[in-house]
C-alpha cells in the first residue's frame, strides 16, 4: 500500500515540475522574452520547482524506493543482491541528476529573487539547457537502469506477470536508446 502511494506521489509531482519548468521561455526566442520573463512573477513557477515541488518528489522517490526494497525482502522469493543493489544505485543517481536538472534550471530566477536587476538572456539559456542535459541523458539512463533492474526484482519474486516484465524491458530499452532532448520522454 505505502509503495504505491509514495510511487503515484512521486509520479505525480514529478510531472507537475516538469510541466512549470516548461513556463520558461525556449532557447530559441528573443533575448527580450528572457529578460521579460524572469522581471515578470512567471519566474516564480520555476522557483517553486526548484524550491519545493522536486525536493518533495525526490523525498517520494526515495520512500518509494525503500518500501518497494522492503516489500520484495519480506517476500517468499529473494533475489539477487547484486540486482537490488544496482536497483537502489541507479535510483538515487537518478533523483540525484533529477535535483541537479531542476537547480540549474532555477538559477536565472534565484538571481531575480536574490536582487539582480536584470538576467543575460544567454546565462538565462544555458542554464537550463545544462539542466536539461542532466536530466535527459544521464538521468534517463539512471531512469532506464532503475526501470530495468526494478523489472527483474519484480520477475524474481514472482509479483510482477511476465507481460509486465516485458513491457517495463521495452521501456527500459527505449529510455537507454533513444536520443531525445524531449523532457516527456
């Protein structure tokens, strides 16, 4: 029961900080826009990721990852330690790459909010463009590990169906292949 509502928890403030990262303006559009929009309240949104929403869905996360390891432990069947380790390493790795994206994502705003007049329209491109590239190559890797390693504790133990296990491989090998700056990968 607590694995589940921690994963939908976590799940669901995970989308709703991408979704407000997404308020910033593209790297394409105008110098102007940049600097219109971190003078506006907008930038807000972006803080509140950074500030709170993320953290709390890595907190998610982690209870997630814990009570799945704990109900797997309790089970009949054991698995491998080696499988469960890796598990929990590519777990926190991707929270941890997750947390660093949405840092350097909030920075042209923290300076907003910590007294700067004004933003550089390209400082406030490229940080969130090197968010950005923590999250969409190195954290749906750790994503696509986690995902993997996950499917094969659930198989072992005998409480995920085989067609479950296929189906999370395939996503699995999806977010390890594929070459995609698209945050709703």
């Amino acid at each position: 029961m607590v694995t589940g509502v921690v994963g939908a928890l976590f799940a669901v403030l995970f989308l709703l900080s991408l979704w407000l990262l997404h308020s910033a303006p593209r790297p394409r559009e105008s110098d102007q826009e940049f600097i219109n929009f971190y003078a506006s309240d907008e930038r807000r949104k972006i803080l509140a990721v950074g500030l709170y929403i993320l953290p709390f869905s890595a907190v998610a996360f982690i209870w997630f990852i814990a009570s799945l390891r704990q109900w797997v432990a309790r089970g009949a069947h054991r698995g491998s330690q080696m499988i469960g380790t890796v598990q929990l390493l590519s777990g926190i790795a991707f929270i941890t790459l997750a947390l660093a994206s949405a840092a350097a994502s909030t920075i042209p705003a923290a300076l907003v909010e910590l007294g700067y007049d004004t933003v550089d329209a390209d400082m406030a491109r490229d940080f969130p463009l090197y968010g950005n590239a923590l999250l969409l190559v190195f954290g749906v890797r750790m994503a696509a590990m986690f995902v993997m390693t996950t499917a094969n504790i659930g198989r072992a133990s005998g409480y995920m169906p085989r067609w479950f296990f296929v189906a999370s491989i395939i996503v699995a090998l999806v977010l390890f292949l594929s070459y995609s700056l698209t945050v709703w990968l």
